[in-house]
C-alpha cells in the first residue's frame, strides 16, 4: 500500500480518465512502479482513499446507448449496470435507470409488463402506401432540436423527415405528410402515437380518407410508442450517428459553463446552429437507409420505387396555413403557427450581417458536423460561442 502513495496523483488522473483497476495496475508495473501494484493492490488503495471512477451523464448517455445496440431491450438497470462494468463503466444503478427510461422508453415500458425473448407476431404491411409511421425524436429538445419522421411500414423507407427548434403541428404536416402524400401517394392509413404535435396531419389524413386505395380499416391509428414500433427503431441510428455526439458537446460546453442556456440570446444561436448541423447529419443517414440492404427484406428505395398504389392531385392538399384556418373552422380550436426556441433577436438586415460574418469564419458547415460525429468537439464548440458573441455584439 505505502509503495503506492507516490503514484496517487497518476492513479488518480487515470480514474478520471475511466481506467480500470487492472488498467492502471499494468501501467504502474510498466513504469517500474515495482511491487506492491496488482490489481487487488490497486482496488485496495482505492477503497482506502475512497477513489472512484467520475462518470458524466453525457459519458453515461453514450456508453448506454451503445450498449443498448449490443444487448437488445432485455437488460433492465441492474443488468445493464454490471454490463457497462464490464467495459470499465462505474455508475449508481438509479442513474443507469434513469437513461435507460429516458433514452429508450419503448423498451422500459416492455421490460415493466414482463418483456421475455418470445416468439412474436410478425409485423406485416402488404404493399408500399398500406401504412405511414410518424414519431417524433426529441434527445436534442433542450437545445431546440426537434426531429420527426415518416417511414413506409412495407419498404421501411423514410420518405420525409424535418427537424425543427419546437415540435410544430404546422411543419410536420407540411414538411412530413404533405411531403410524402404529394411525392409518394395516399397512404391507407397513419400510424402515430397519442402526441398533440400530429392533429392536424390526422385532420387532413381523415378529409382524404375516400382516396385511399383500401379503406376497410379507419384512416389513421393512434397508438403507444411501443406500437409504433416500425418507426421507433429508428431512433437509435439516428440517436447513436446524429444526436449523441452533438449532445455530449453541448452538455460539455454547459458544464464547463461557457454556455447559458437561460439566455434568450445563447438559445436561438445554439438551437440555429445544431439544427444545421443536425440535418445535415439526418440527410446523411437517411440516404444511406434507404439506400442499404434490409437481409431477407431488400433495399427500400428499391422496394419503395413505385409509390403508393393510390395516388392524389396535389391540389387536394392545402399548405399549412390554409389547412390550419381550415381546422379551426372546423373543430373550433386554433393551433400554434410558429414555435421558438429562444427569442430571436434580429431584424432582417441584422441578421443577414450576421450570417455573412459568421460564414466568413466558418464557411464549411460540413466540416463542423463531420468533428463532431469523430469526437472532435472543439470546432463546433468554437463556432458556437462565436456565434453568440456575434450575435449580441449586433443587437
């Protein structure tokens, strides 16, 4: 034990780094530490000075979620906690718990009415336009990022997407059904979950029911998230290659406090900017899903190639405004037109100098996204709070 003391700082440092006992153990006999530096030497002087590994949640975010691809929705928190520490990942159970409800709900709510590795029933949609996924992602909403898709239940092609500061009515109609109806055809029926984010593409999805191809069952279905299980498996591709590295950036910047999310101004500039890059890195990765092999399914683009079996004039779907108008005439209640994330702090010409100034500095938005999703933080971490400090030295 004594011969340990003149290497604490070093054990010290390498726990915060995460290393694993044996991990520093075998650096210490690599060093020359000489006797007295075995595992169990190691564990012991630990215990005594009351050292332990220091997990972020960002850290425990993203080793959860990469954990979740290797084992599947079966292991709950105490499972799940001797899985990550096996991978040198040290963390209190009810703080695993907590992600694994946040980040993957569908599969705690499994787990709580008794999931068990069963044979199940087979999801079956019979030809492309039989049903349309629609969910909505929020892992970046406390920096004003929003994602929703729309997926074909038989190609598994995602066929519109959009990504918005606040969840909207208005753009998931026009963005995500508008879109997919006008370039793909009608869609028998929309499969959502109980969100208010979806009344009025249901509305409009309910006015067109008589164009749909079969219309033996009703026009849309509103069901929990673990129902919506075709679209839900999304989520972690896009979680793991999109939101996560972008979040742990972000968390790092508001760690370190160099990031005020209760300003206004640190708001619109962190929700602008992550949301570029976030669509960027969606475009990406669903163009390689739907360009990827399914086994046993096939490719969805190819699958998908046709469209819909019925299609629609685009005349019979209004844009977002006039739908809007034409659901509060009809039911009455009236929906937000515009939703913020942060207060915008420019008027037109301001913001337009802005914009120029920062594009100056940082040209290539591409580059930024493409550090981020290699762990490289720092150069959108630096883009961002340039673009704050710019943003408030013109207001």
């Amino acid at each position: 034990m004594a011969s340990l003391e003149a290497y604490s700082e070093t054990i010290c440092d390498m726990l915060r780094r995460h290393a694993t006992h044996a991990d520093i153990a075998q650096h210490l006999t690599d060093i020359g530490a000489g006797r007295g530096c075995s595992v169990m030497s190691v564990r012991r002087f630990c215990n005594v000075h009351n050292l332990k590994r220091v997990v972020s949640d960002a850290q425990l975010e993203t080793a959860v979620s990469s954990a979740i691809e290797e084992t599947g929705p079966t292991f709950g928190r105490k499972f799940m906690t001797g899985y990550l520490a096996t991978k040198g990942i040290v963390a209190a159970e009810n703080r695993v718990g907590g992600v694994l409800r946040g980040m993957a709900r569908p599969y705690h709510e499994m787990r709580c009415k008794g999931l068990r590795n069963l044979n199940p029933v087979p999801y079956y949609a019979a030809y492309m336009g039989h049903k349309l996924h629609l969910d909505q992602n929020e892992k970046l909403a406390m920096f004003g990022v929003t994602h929703v898709i729309a997926i074909d239940g038989y190609s598994s092609k995602v066929v519109a997407h959009a990504t918005m500061p606040v969840k909207n009515n208005l753009i998931i109609y026009e963005d995500v059904y508008r879109s997919a109806v006008v370039n793909y055809g009608m869609w028998d029926q929309v499969r959502v979950d109980h969100g208010k984010e979806f009344y009025l593409t249901l509305f409009i999805q309910e006015i067109l029911a008589s164009h749909r191809h079969c219309q033996d069952k009703p026009p849309y279905y509103q069901t929990t998230s673990t129902k919506n299980h075709k679209v839900e498996r999304m989520w972690p591709e896009v979680n793991s290659r999109v939101n996560y590295p972008l979040k742990e950036a972000l968390i790092h910047l508001t760690d370190q406090e160099l990031l005020d999310m209760d300003c206004n101004i640190s708001r619109y500039c962190v929700s602008n900017l992550t949301r570029q890059l976030s669509e960027l890195g969606m475009r990406r990765l669903i163009d390689t899903w739907n360009a990827h092999r399914i086994p046993g399914k096939g490719i969805p683009n190819q699958l998908a190639r046709d469209g819909c079996l019925k299609k629609v004039p685009e005349g019979l779907l209004p844009h977002a405004p006039e739908a809007a108008d034409l659901y509060a005439e009809e039911l009455g209640n009236h929906l937000t037109r515009v939703s913020s994330f942060g207060a915008d702090p420019f008027r037109s010409e301001e913001k337009l100098n802005v914009e120029r100034l920062f594009g100056q500095t940082y040209p290539d938005i591409q580059y930024l996204y493409n550090c981020v999703v290699n762990r490289d933080f720092k150069p959108f971490q630096d883009a961002l709070i340039h673009l704050v400090n710019l943003t408030k030295s013109h207001i």
